[in-house]
C-alpha cells in the first residue's frame, strides 16, 4: 500500500495547545522537510491550526477520526462545562504542494 500525505485544518473552542500535542502524539506535525530544488527547498511551518501525516493507507476519513479521538480524550479529562469543542474540521489527501515556509511555532501555541 502506498503514503499518502493527508492535511488537517482546524478550529477547536478552547485548549489548542493540548488538542495539537495529541495529534502530534499521533505522529501529526506542523512542518515538513522539502528536499526539492530551490526555492521550495527547506522547512515549511503550517499554520497553527493545521497539521499533516504521510502514513502507508492513511485517509482523509482515518485522520477526521484520529482528531475526534484527540479530543474525546482530553474531554474525558475535564468538566463538562470545560470541554473542547471542534467549531470547524477538514482533512483533505494531498500530493501537489505549494507555500511560503514561514517561521517556527512559539512553544505555547
């Protein structure tokens, strides 16, 4: 079976740190390592709210569910008048690419 690259995008009502550090426990990350001719050549930092994954029969619906997981599980850990809401949630297969690599993340986003 082949990788595929699925791409995340987000917006969650509250904890944000927390919700990306169980994607990225998930093995999702917010960068990625371009080893094309320049100028794509380099890192590139995706925004805050989104993530990406290259894994062997990976899907758009698989990373939907991975992200839902996320979440129940920090919910299972708080109040209920405490708990994270997804407000908004995509995951979309991806092979062709463009961008602007951007700057590293602050540690407490």
């Amino acid at each position: 079976m082949a990788k595929t690259n699925v791409l995340v995008t987000y917006d969650v009502s509250s904890k944000q740190p927390a919700v990306k550090k169980e994607m990225k426990d998930l093995g999702y990350e917010d960068s990625w390592v371009a080893n094309g001719p320049q100028p794509s050549k380099g890192t590139y930092y995706l925004p805050n709210t989104t993530l990406w994954k290259q894994a062997e029969g990976l899907t758009a619906t698989q990373a939907k569910q991975d992200f839902i997981k996320a979440v129940e599980k920090i919910n299972a850990t708080l109040l209920q008048n405490q708990k994270v809401k997804i407000e908004r949630l995509i995951t979309v297969q991806f092979s062709i690419w463009d961008g602007i690599p951007g700057e590293v993340h602050q540690k407490n986003v």
